[in-house]
C-alpha cells in the first residue's frame, strides 16, 4: 500500500511483525535506545514525510516507559511532516484507573510467593496491596507498614483535615484485621486520588496523535476523554468463534460474569450465541466488629462496622460447562475465586475467557493452583513467556488479523464497522 507507514514500539514486536505480515509491508527501521540516565531516544530512519504512520504499542510490560516512548515517536513523526500519525494501542495504558476510587487497593505487585508455597484449590490468597519505596528502598518490596508508620499517617490525615491529636495522649487507629498494620480503608468514593484519564488524553493529542485505535477499552466511556477519533475494536467476535468451534455443545454450557462490572460484557455474548447466563455477585453488608483499644485515659469497648462480603452465584451451573468473560486479567484474582464458586456449585469444567490476559505478580501460581481448566485470551500482550509456564492450560487468539484490518480500511478511508461484529478470523 502506497504511503502508509507502521513504526513499531519495544513493547510487543512479535505483534508488529504479524500485523505487518497481514498488510503484506516491512515496518519502518526505528533506532529505540536509552541513555545512561533512563530517558528515552528515538530516531525514525525512513522518511515518514506526507505519509500516513500508525505508531503500535501496546500499554503492557514497563508502562510508564512504553507509554513515553509512544509519546517521542508520535512526536518525531509529526516533527517529520507526517500527513496523519495514528496511535496503535491494543491494551490501552491506564484505562483501568476510574476503578480505583472504589476499590480496596491499587494495582498489586508480586507478593513474593514461589510456585511451590501455599496456593491451593481451596485457599487462594489475596493480592498484597503496592508499597512505595523510600529512598534508597526496594521499590518491589511488598512488606507492609509497621503500626507506628499507620498511626503517623492518621496523625498526618488529622492534622491535614484542621484537627490536631493530643500531644502525649495515644491515639486509636483502625487497623484492617486481614491486613495487620494496614489502616482500614475507606470505602467510597475517594476524591483525592487522581484520575489519569483526561491526561492520558491529552498527552496523546498533544503528542500529535491524530487517531486513537484499541481493543475492548476497560470502559467505553473512557473514549469522552478525547477529542480526537477513537476505534474501539471488540474481541466479542474472536471469543464467539473460539466457543462456538472449540468447546463441545457449547449451547448447554453457561456463560459467567466474574463481577457485576462485566455483565454487559458477558450478556451480548450470551445473547449472540444464545445460551445460559450466570453471574457472580458479591454482596457487602456491615457486621460488628468489637475490639479493644489501647489503654489510654477512656479504657470502653469500641464497636466498629466493617463490610462483611458474601459471594452469591446468581444462576445455575450444576452439571454444565462454565465460561467465564472479562475482558481484563492482570493478578488473576478475581476469576480464581470464581472459578472456585463456580466448581463448588457444581460445574463440569471452567473456562476463562479474556482479551486481555497481563498475568502480572502471582498470577501464573493462582491459575495453576485454582479451579480453571482452560485459560483463553489474545496476544494483545506477549504471551510467550506465559505459554512457557501454563503449558497446555493457556490458549491464545491472534488479534494480528483484526488490527491490519481495521489499519487497511482506515488508510483507505473505508468503514470498520464490520470488524465490531463479524471479524472472527
């Protein structure tokens, strides 16, 4: 094809490779290289001049370094008289941050669990909450704060709020019992996280990005932050043509959403193929909690409410094949749990089925321990790495054919609508 141009990011080459394949063109020679210091250089060696160039990275790996470098390249290419840079992002970066005001804790890292401890069928351990190292820290170390650090950061919070602690009276702090040395979290909404998503956006576009195309966005509204087009490719269509060809009288089986985030999602796919739906619901009610202070001038009782959560399966799944639908899998620690609520109901077998399979911290350990029978999702991120580990129990769908698709018609001005529905090869 006559002008157009794809540069490829460190991120996911072998992806660029396939998609490149499927547009029947070499990708442009990029020299990605850092300095001694970590920043990012790039030189574009073709000429991208009156050209249209779709820049491919996707938000996977080293975030925050792919995402600048994706930044520099649409830059240099817009400096380089570029008629249209388009960004390429299968997993698009920081699209999961509008979730973070309500839930317990952030993005998790590695608990620092071997595949030899204590992952079981029964017993699937929680994701450890993030630690922000100090100077001179680990920025990997996951061991939690000590109760003197968690009672200084509610002495910080008060005294931030206009009030101020006694001095030389002790203070009580509320500690989160599954989490020692943890303080309770507020549930909520939690006005003084930030929330990237309009930076994101306008990052891009100040960049130069004149285009945006993705794959099953975490949230559809995420598209409001940009003024600029976005396609959102589905993977609904590839998901539909793995059940309906791999997974033996898959009308009996159901389809399961892991949340209540992702009954949406698993309902249209239900409704296509016309099967049963289930979903998962976990149901928070405050019980009391009684616990005793330390001894300080009022020795009482403190009655403290805390949610106590309930795991509901709402549907039936005894003797039939589940499949589970998201479109996300970074520590696995949702679908485990309801894999095992699944099977404790009486399910046959259980699939995971998800665009977007990151496998990030434990992830690998909990599947492997869990209840899953067949992990399948795209290679929207590398999976190499994860094929090596699961073996057989992981599947992956090529998503290479959908992006040189949705790339060819683009450049050619034409619609991309029927890649939301009916491209499954």
């Amino acid at each position: 094809m006559r002008n157009l141009v794809i540069l490829a990011g460190s991120s996911h080459p072998e992806l660029v490779s396939r998609i490149c394949h499927n547009l029947a063109i070499d990708a442009s020679e990029v020299d990605l290289s850092k300095f001694s210091n970590g920043e990012t250089s790039v030189m574009i060696k073709d000429s991208v001049r009156e050209k249209d160039v779709y820049v491919i990275q996707s938000g996977c790996g080293d975030v925050n370094d792919n995402f600048i470098e994706l930044l520099i390249m649409i830059s240099a290419c817009k400096t380089a008289s570029a008629k249209k840079v388009t960004a390429v992002l299968p997993l698009f970066p920081y699209s999961r941050q509008p979730d973070l005001p309500y839930t317990k804790s952030g993005a998790p890292l590695k608990s620092g669990v071997s595949a030899s401890s204590s992952f079981t069928f029964e017993s699937v351990p929680s994701t450890p909450k993030p630690m922000r190292a100090g100077r001179g820290g680990d920025a990997t170390s996951t061991a939690p704060p000590s109760l003197a650090l968690a009672s200084n950061l509610a002495a910080m919070k008060l005294a931030s709020s206009g009030g101020s602690p006694i001095p030389g009276t002790p203070r009580k702090t509320k500690v989160d019992p599954w989490n020692p040395g943890e303080p309770e979290p507020r549930y909520g909404y939690r006005q003084w996280i930030a929330q990237a998503g309009t930076l994101i956006a306008s990052l891009l576009t100040c960049a130069g990005a004149d285009h945006i195309i993705t794959m099953d966005l975490h949230d559809p509204q995420f598209q409001g932050y940009f003024d600029i087009p976005v396609d959102n490719l589905y993977g609904k269509p590839l998901l539909q043509n793995y059940i309906t060809t791999k997974i033996p009288n898959y009308q009996e089986a159901v389809i399961v959403s892991p949340d209540a985030g992702g009954a949406k999602r698993a309902t249209a796919i239900a409704d296509s193929l016309g099967m049963a739906f289930a979903l998962i619901h976990k149901e928070r009610r405050p019980k009391p909690q009684y616990t005793t202070p330390q001894h300080h001038l009022n020795d009482s009782v403190v009655h403290e409410k805390r949610p106590n959560a309930t795991t509901i399966m709402v549907g039936d799944v005894s003797d039939r094949v589940a499949i589970l639908i998201d479109d996300l899998c970074d520590t696995a620690n949702t679908i485990t749990r309801a894999a095992k609520l699944i099977k404790d109901q009486g399910a046959t077998e259980v699939y995971a089925i998800v665009t977007h399979g990151l496998f990030n911290g434990d992830a690998i350990e909990r599947i492997k321990a869990s209840a899953i029978d067949k992990v399948v999702t795209t290679n929207s991120t590398p999976q190499e790495e994860h094929q090596q580990l699961l073996g057989d129990k992981l599947e992956v769908l090529d998503v290479s054919r959908v992006f040189g698709e949705a790339i060819r018609r683009i450049h050619n001005g034409e619609s991309v609508s029927m890649l939301f529905d009916h491209y499954s090869i």
